[in-house]
C-alpha cells in the first residue's frame, strides 16, 4: 500500500487532522490504530471543554478550539450533549483569588472570555448546594462546559470517512520507516505502508514509537482514574474544582455524577486499572464539595492516560533536526479533547503546505531546547 499521508493513531486528535485533511482535498490518508478507534485516552476522558488557561497561548487556542467544536456538532447525526454550565474553581486561599483576578484582568477580558469572581454569598445563591466550608471566593467561566466526547469522537471519524480516508483499525505501527534522513512510511504488524509523511498523533504510546528512530520528547505518561456515579437528577450545574484538595465534580445530562481527583500518581504505560483507594479518595473529597451526593452508588470507574509535557502545553509539528517529512501532534497533558478541534485544523495545514499558524508556533516540538516554555500550570485532575 502506498499513501501520500499516514497517522499513527486514531485519537481525537488524528481523527480531527485526518478529517480536516480531506476537508482541503487531501483524502490520500491513511489513520492507522492499534486497536479500535479512539482505544485510548479519547473515549476515556471527563468531556469538559473551558477557555480559561494561566498562558495566554492556551487561551488564544482553547478559543479557536471551542469555535470549531460547537460549530461541527452541528453537522453530526449523534447529540453531543454540549451543555455550557460553566465551570467553577472553589478558591481558599487568598493568592489564588490574586491570581484569577489577575488573569481575568490581563488575559481573558483581552479575548473577550471573562468571568466572574464570586463572594461565598453569590456562589450560595447560584449554587445551593455547594458546601462553602473555607472558601473565600470563587472563579466562574460562563463559557465553558461539557460535550459527549463519544458522540464527537465518532462523528469525525463519520465524516472523514465519508469524505475518503481510510482507516485501519488494529493495525499497530511498530517502526516509522526511515531511509537517507528521510521518512518512507511505516511497518506495520500486517505489513509496510509506504508514504510520503508521517504524523504521529499516537497519545501516550507516541515516544516509544519516535524513541526508536532517535526522536526524544520530553513527555511523561500518568495513568488518571475516573468514574461516574448512577444518575439523579440533574441539579449540578458548573463543572466544580476545589483548589484546596484538586478534586473535580460534575453531572453528566444523564445525571451521573462524574469526576476525578489526582490520585493515586501512577507513571508509565500501565494497564488501564482503577484502584480503591482511587474510590476512597475521590468519594471523601467529592462529598465535602458536594454533601448531597453522599449516597449515590458508583455506576463504574475507568482509566486513561494523561501524557504530560514540562510546560503541559502540547507538542505539534516538527523540529527540522529530525528526519523529513515527520511531523508530531501529542503531549496534550490533560486538555487534548477540547483543543484538538482547532489542533487538527492547523496540523493539516503543516502537513499538506508546511504552513505554520500564527497560533500553532508556540507548540513546536523545538521550544524545549529553545527554552521558550509555555507556562501552564491550570491543570485539571
Ligand atoms: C481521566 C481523563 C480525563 C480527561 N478529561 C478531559 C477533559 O475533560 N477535557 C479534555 O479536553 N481532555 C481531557 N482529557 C485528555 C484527553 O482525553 C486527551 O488529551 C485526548 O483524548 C488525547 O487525544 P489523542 O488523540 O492525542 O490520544 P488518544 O486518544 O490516546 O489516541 C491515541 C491513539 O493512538 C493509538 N496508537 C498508539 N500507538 C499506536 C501505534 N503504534 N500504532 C497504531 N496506533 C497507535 C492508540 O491506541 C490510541 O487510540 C482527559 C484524559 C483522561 C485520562
């Protein structure tokens, strides 16, 4: 076989660059998946989408982000449930309040997505049920919200497919194929797929597969576990993160209780587990933001990967260093569902005319020994 573009990886985010591919007329586009589509972190995920990030370049793209996701669940035949409800950062400390002041003064009133600081009386009348135990204030971001990520998962792939990529599921690259510095295609474990490009936009399995071929990225991998409860009715409005412990709390449309907490740390590619200390923990912490929750059931708990850069910006493009015509798109440490809308609008882009967007430029892979880091440090979970 032989094609002009492969992907590695049919995530969210090869599945929005491969359909963004055709979208500019390029349907010479194969996405290749070890296992089933969206096996990794893309169906394992908490669907919640906001603009509010500390760096402004995550701002500005988490913007474009949002635009191109509520503009495309208009064109699928699945509900996306996208619901704007906010979210809700419970603050207990006064240089935390300090610092989202700040950053809704600098940053977000400058692209028109401000919020609301909120005394523990305004977050009372708003949201009864909240227990205000030590909180002096609270950030509020009406633009934000949540999506089913299963409906948009799928509803790319619907569309890219329609529009003439192939996919091959359980199809595992296990060696980019490289020759004279140059990318030739891959080996895959039912055979060579030769190319003319190479992206890899393979979540945490990417540096394994780059590391073979002498690519290093700085990206860790962290098994998160997460879990919803039985449904009841809706009365959860904001997706709710308490600062003093990092738990988060939200209520899916159905009416389970979702949510997450950092714990336990598990590094590495590890089997997609979840643990009872993970229940303990996330239950304690959950019922003192929320006491009315205390005794719902757990309707189940699963696991995935976050894949963690030092600055928690991802990765896109390529450092001109590496063999040609190989391109990256990863390290999206825990916010990779709501930017890859705009993600792989601008990956398609780099790939088919080595364009790069004005906004894409941050993210090069060459920033690291640049040292022009990204300063992010508003990660959820
Ligand atoms: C618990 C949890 C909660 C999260 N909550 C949110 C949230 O609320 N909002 C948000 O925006 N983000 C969230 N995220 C992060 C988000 O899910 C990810 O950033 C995003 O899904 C990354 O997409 P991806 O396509 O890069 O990776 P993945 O979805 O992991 O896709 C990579 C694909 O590549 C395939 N693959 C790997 N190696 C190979 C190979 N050698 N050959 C072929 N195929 C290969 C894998 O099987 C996989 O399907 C959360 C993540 C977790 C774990």
């Amino acid at each position: 076989m032989r094609v002009k573009i492969v992907i590695v990886g049919g995530g969210i985010v090869g599945l929005t660059t491969a359909y963004n591919l055709v979208k500019l007329g390029e349907n010479d586009v194969v996405v290749l998946e070890q296992k089933y589509i969206a096996y990794g972190s893309s169906t394992r995920n908490a669907g919640h989408f906001r603009v509010h990030f500390w760096a402004p370049e995550n701002t500005r793209f988490a913007i474009e982000a949002r635009k191109r996701l509520l503009d495309f669940v208009s064109k699928i035949r699945w509900n996306a449930e996208i619901d704007l409800g906010g979210y809700l950062w419970l603050l207990y400390k006064e240089e935390h309040v300090k610092a989202y002041e700040r950053s809704n003064r600098e940053i977000w009133s400058k692209f028109d997505v401000s919020g609301k600081i909120l005394t523990p009386e305004e977050i009372s009348e708003l949201f009864p049920y909240i227990n205000l135990e030590g909180v002096i204030a609270g950030f509020y971001g009406p633009q934000d919200g949540k999506m089913n990520p299963n409906a948009i998962v799928f509803g790319y792939y619907e569309k890219a497919r329609e529009m003439g990529v192939k996919f091959l599921p359980y199809t595992r690259v296990e060696k980019i194929i490289v020759d004279n510095n140059k990318v030739r295609g891959v080996q895959t474990n039912k055979g060579v797929i030769e190319s003319e490009k190479v992206l890899v936009a393979a979540g945490g399995w990417s540096t394994k597969l780059l590391k073979s071929i002498g690519v290093d990225l700085p990206i860790e991998v962290e098994r998160k576990e997460i879990g919803v409860t039985e449904p009841i009715n809706y009365f959860i409005k904001p997706f709710i993160i308490s600062l003093k412990s990092g738990v988060y709390v939200g209520q899916m449309v159905r009416g389970e209780v979702l949510g997450s907490i950092d714990y336990p740390v598990v590094k590495g590619l590890t089997p997609f587990n979840t643990t009872l200390d993970w229940i303990h923990k996330w239950s304690e912490n959950a019922v003192e933001v929320v006491p009315q929750i205390k005794h719902l059931m757990f309707l189940r708990t699963w696991s995935g990967y976050y894949v963690v850069t030092p600055d928690h910006s991802h990765i896109l493009g390529r450092d001109p260093e590496w063999p040609e015509n190989l391109y990256v798109a990863t390290g999206f440490s825990g916010h990779g569902f709501m930017m890859a809308p705009f993600a792989g609008e601008v990956m398609a882009k780099n790939l088919l005319y080595d364009e790069i967007d004005e906004l894409m430029k941050p993210y090069l892979p060459t920033r690291f020994k640049e040292e022009k880091l990204i300063h992010e440090t508003m990660v959820i979970g």
